[in-house]
C-alpha cells in the first residue's frame, strides 16, 4: 500500500492540497472521466457537499468508496 501524497487541486480559484493514496487518486481520476469533469470541478462539488467536521482528503475517499460500492 502507497503512502498518501500531496496532490494540488484548485477550488473557487484558490489552490489548496490534498493528501491522497496512489489508488485513491486514480481512481478518484477515473471517475471524473466517467462523469464528464475536470478533476478540480469534481473536487469543488465534493468539498461544497462535505461534512465540515471531514478534510477534503477524507470526504474525497468517500466519495469514491461510495461510488465503487453503488456500481457493483
């Protein structure tokens, strides 16, 4: 298993970083392919619907946790 690394994002025009896996970050990739948007787009809609007690890194984990388990 891959340490999480710093991956750069920008959301509402202001950078920012996220700590994320070498899976999580492919797939987290993959389904922005999928769904038709930019990988900045999908993490912008993530972080407006996250809990605000969860980081970002966290909430995109579920995001794409959620997504694997709903299309099997």
């Amino acid at each position: 298993m891959s340490r999480p690394v710093k991956r750069s994002l920008t959301l509402k025009g202001h950078r920012t970083s996220v700590s994320l896996e070498d899976d999580f970050w492919r797939a987290f990739k993959e389904i922005a392919t999928q769904e038709g948007k930019p990988i900045n787009a999908l993490a912008a809609e993530i972080d407006a619907t996250r809990d605000l007690d969860a980081g970002l890194a966290s909430a995109i984990r579920l995001y794409v946790l959620r997504h694997f388990m709903n299309t099997r």
